[in-house]
C-alpha cells in the first residue's frame, strides 16, 4: 500500500477531510463490523451500529489527542455503541434467544456439520447471556481487550468484569455440555 | 448492585486463578505450568469444547455489508464541518479569501508529491504578516528530516503562490514521529 500512513490519515480526518476519513473507513470497517456483529449476533442490527459508531467517531474525532491510539479508541466506541443497542432491545424482544439468525445449517458439507453445529451452539448460547455478560465475555475472547478497556467501555470496574466473565463462560460451558 | 465475587480471584490448590487458566485454554497458549499440572489441566479439560467454540467464531473474518463505507459517507458528508474564509493577499489592490478545506487539500496534495514524508494536519492562518501555514509531517522514507522539511517548504510555497496567489509569511513544519 502506498498511501499515506494511517497517523497522517487520522490527522488529515481530525481537520474535516473527508476523503480522509473515508479510508480510514475502508481500513477498520472489517473490525468494527466484527465487533458489532458479535454482540449484536444480528447482521442488520449490526451494519447500523457500525454505522453510527462511524459517525460518533468523525464527530468526536478532533477530541481524540494521539492520533496513534485511534483503532483502539474507534473499537471501543464500536463496543459501547453495540452495547448501547444491546441494552435498548433485550427488554422489548424477550424471545431474543429464537430470535438470532443463524446460518443455513444446510449450507455446509455433511462432514462439517458436528463443527457448525458446536458453533451454532455457542452463537445460540451467547444470545441467551444477560447484555452485559455477552459483551464482556466477546470482548474479552474474541476481541482479547484487557479488563481495565472492558470496565471503561461497560461502565463498570476490573473487578466487576471480571466476574461477568466468569459467569459467561460457566453458563457457555454448561450450554455446550453436549458437545463435550 | 452487589458483586458476587471477592476482590481476591479464586485459586487453585497450586495457585493459579482458574480464569487464567480457561483463558490460556481457549488461546491456546498454557503456560509451561498448566500443562504439566493436574489441577490445571482439569481445568482445561472442563472448558476445553468452550475453547474450540471459541477459538472457531474468534478466527471468523465476517464481511461487512458493501454498502456500509457509502452510506457512512453520505452521512458523513450531509454533517460537514463549517468551512472558513481565510485571507490571502492577491496581486494589485485590496484582498481575496479561499475557503480553508479548499486551499488545505491543495497544499496537501503537494505534499504528496514530495517522496519520503506524509502530511497530516494542515493549518492555515491569517497572521500579521500574512498567510501563515503550520503542518505535521511524518516520516515515510529514509531521507532525513531537515532536508525533507526544506523540500516541502519549497512544495508548499509554490503551490501557494502558483495556485492561491499568496506568499505564504510563515511555513512551520512539526515532524511527529521524531524522539
């Protein structure tokens, strides 16, 4: 690639180029994509959650001091948005659980069919942990955030998170018994 | 809200948090320890399905929708910054102003043009004795700062006259990447 470098590009956005900004889009719309899509575990839900998280960052994008630190500051305004949403449906769609789309089970090979199903399972079981709980344990270990990131981006503490950690990963455990 | 768990995380018999085993497992990466103690490695077996769950969905690259970088922009756009009018001395009498995004892409761009350096922000001001410009540059290439500061100066200082018509008074040149 022979663009400029990605600190230049971030300076460039902070002083309202647009064009700019539009590749760093390009750049981080996979992981920020990711990030939603695993909290969210819905695929509409998530394009508009990057969305806005996109444009929560060009807007507070002059405030952010070390150009360097603007991934991690972008993935942690993709996860508090994707939390955001998470929090505001959970008490509307009870059903949520059934609610999570999951891929074709007939779209695979025969032979792959005892993985997909292993990880259907854990998609089905993350859907059903409280919002909290989901967004902590995917930041954590699929997304490997350190606990004090986590605490900021949930308001909460270390110590809190750690514990919703804990119980996520026990009842994700105990829901995938099956496929021990 | 009451916090179930004690400050001091859980051990096992040998001392080690159990979280940090269960995490290890699904990274894949025990400690030396770990895989050589009982306890440990009771632990791991307990969370090792969690573990390859885990480590499927993590290795997932999934594709953001193709729309997704236009519709930001559009939006992005629809919410553009408010320009300014900065003043430029013109040839013969009285004074002519450009807009500041306009003139900033400009001297950008001629930046661009000078191999080794990447400009990242690009200030325009009107001072006392003229237009004055402040940049952050960082360093791309092998050539060494000084002299890549006086090529960009003379990049700068062209376009500005050759296309705003102005002399610039000051062009000051910050390399951030430089201990």
């Amino acid at each position: 690639m022979t663009g400029p470098p990605e600190a230049a590009l971030v300076e460039r956005a902070q002083d309202g180029d647009t064009a700019a900004f539009e590749a760093l889009v390009r750049l981080h719309q996979g992981a920020v994509y990711r990030i939603a899509l695993r909290t969210l575990l819905d695929e509409g839900d998530a394009a508009d959650a990057a969305q806005e998280a996109f444009l929560t960052a060009w807007r507070n994008l002059p405030e952010l001091r070390e150009p360097a630190a603007f991934p991690a500051w972008l993935h942690r305004i993709a996860a508090r948005r994707a939390l955001n949403v998470l929090r505001a449906r959970r008490p509307e769609h009870p059903g949520d659980e059934e609610a999570v789309a999951l891929p074709d089970p007939g779209a695979g090979p025969a032979q792959h069919s005892v993985t997909g199903g292993l990880r259907e399972a854990l998609l089905a079981a993350l859907a059903g942990l409280p919002p909290p709980q989901r967004a902590c344990w995917v930041l954590r270990e699929l997304e490997g955030l350190g606990y004090r990131e986590i605490a900021e981006i949930t308001d909460s503490t270390p110590t809190a998170v750690r514990g919703r950690i804990h119980r996520a990963r026990t009842r994700l455990v105990e829901a995938l018994e099956p496929w021990r | 809200m009451a916090v179930d768990r004690p400050s001091e995380p859980e051990r096992l018999p040998c001392g080690t948090p159990p979280d940090e085993v269960a995490e290890h497992a699904l990274r894949g990466t025990p400690t030396e320890h770990e895989r050589g103690c009982p306890h440990c490695r009771a632990v791991a077996e307990y969370h090792r399905v969690l573990a390859r769950a885990g480590a499927e969905l993590a290795a997932e690259r999934p594709e953001p929708p193709p729309a997704l970088v236009g519709s930001v922009m559009r939006a992005v756009r629809s919410q553009a910054r408010p320009d300014r009018l900065i003043p430029v001395a013109a040839p013969g009498p009285g004074r002519t102003a450009v807009r500041e995004s306009a003139a900033r892409a400009l001297l950008v761009a001629a930046c661009d043009a000078v191999p080794g350096a990447a400009v990242g922000r690009c200030r325009l001001a009107d001072g006392p004795d003229g237009l004055e410009i402040a940049l952050s540059a960082h360093l791309t290439g092998t050539v060494p700062a000084p002299e890549l500061a006086g090529r960009l100066r003379t990049a700068v200082r062209t376009a500005a006259r050759e296309s705003l018509g102005a002399d610039p008074a000051r062009i000051d040149i910050v390399f951030t990447d430089i201990d």
